[in-house]
C-alpha cells in the first residue's frame, strides 16, 4: 500500500474514533430511560450502521484493507474525543 493511502487511512480512522465517540455519548442519552427492549434494539442498530460506515468508507480509501494499526488509531480517536470533552467542559464550567 503507498505511504499516502496509509496516510488517509489512518486520519480516517482517527477521525472516524472521534466521531464514534461523540455519537456514542448521544446514543447513550438518548436510550438512559427507555425499555430493556428498545435500549437493545437500538443499541445493535447504532453499532450494525457505524460499523458499515467504517467499512464503506475504507473500501473506498484503500479497497477495505485492514491493518492493526488502524484499531489502534481508531482507540486514539475515541480516547482524545474523551479528554477532549473533559477540557472543553472543564474549561465552560469556571
């Protein structure tokens, strides 16, 4: 695979981790007071459309390529989306 394909590949999961994230928190407010059976129902059907999204849209990048390393950038996303939120809203309450 050529260095710039890697390149996208990897800001695309990054970025990607951060937008999982940030849909993750929403998701999560959205089913806090529902029913066992729709927090499921809905659950399965956020995880089943991001997960497709994932995959389309690195098809179209790089032909659906995987590597580990794109696991681990996605991890990073998702973990800088978080401390990200935690300074944003640290810095809103003063």
């Amino acid at each position: 695979m050529e260095l710039r394909i890697q390149i996208l590949t990897l800001g695309y999961s990054f970025l990607y981790g951060i937008f999982f994230s940030f849909l993750l928190t929403a998701n999560y407010r959205l089913i806090y007071n529902n029913r066992v059976y729709v927090k499921w129902l809905i659950t399965i059907f956020f995880v089943i459309n991001n997960v497709l999204i994932y995959f389309l849209l690195l098809k179209k990048i790089n032909n659906g390529i995987i590597h580990p390393y794109l696991l681990i950038v996605f991890i990073l996303g998702i973990m800088s989306e978080s401390r990200l939120k935690k300074l944003v809203a640290k810095y809103f309450k003063k």
